[in-house]
C-alpha cells in the first residue's frame, strides 16, 4: 500500500520559491498593465522595461494575455474542486484548494493531483 494515509481534510501549500516566483510575477504583471508610469517597474530592470513596452505598443497583447490567464485559472480551479471530490476531501479543504488554484494555478493543482492516499481497507 503506497501513498499516505487518507486524510479527508488534506490541505497544503506550494513550495515557498513557487509562490514567491508567482507572487513577484503577478506584481511585474499588474503594473505593467495598469501603472507602467509607477517606479516599482524600475527594480525589475529588463522585465519592467519590457513590461513598459508591451504597456505602451502592445496594450492587446497584454489584455489577451490577462483573460488567458483569468481563464485557465477559473478552469484549474474547477479541475481542482473536481479532484477534491473525486479524493473524498471534505468541504473546507476542498474550497481552499479551489480559492488557492485560482491565485496560485499550476503548482497548487499539482500539489493535489499528486495527493493520492491509500485506500481504506475494508
């Protein structure tokens, strides 16, 4: 029997350089769409330069880019409560790994996918 025990409240979180890489990423993106004057972009160097050009010659790019990544995360986090069903989580756990793929996407989702507790002897 591999796998850990089933744990019907099973919840963690992405590895801490997975969410801060995402974190920072989400920042760059933001601003580079709706504040590319702001001077934060400016610590970015070569990213926040790019993010002010693709603001000031590419606006649709960055707008197609923000509903791409609006939907897969609406889609990771349906998949997400999907798994969390077909696991037999319970409720909370379940909300959280869908409120938690929707911010974070794939690292979280593959935290879960990869959850596969032995089965209950029976």
């Amino acid at each position: 029997m591999k796998g850990p025990k089933f744990n019907p409240n099973y919840f963690t979180y992405p590895k801490p350089i997975e969410g801060t890489i995402i974190a920072v990423l989400m920042v760059l993106f933001y601003f580079s769409l709706y504040k590319p004057e702001s001077v934060i972009l400016d610590y970015y160097g070569p990213l926040g330069t790019l993010g002010r050009y693709l603001n000031k010659n590419h606006m649709g790019v960055l707008q197609t880019i923000l509903v791409a990544t609006v939907a897969a995360h609406v889609g990771e986090s349906v998949y997400a409560g999907v798994l969390c069903r077909k696991k037999r989580l319970n409720m909370l756990p379940t909300v959280l790994w869908m409120l938690q793929t929707f911010v974070m996407g794939f690292p979280s989702l593959l935290q879960l996918v990869a959850y596969r507790p032995r089965k209950k002897q029976g």
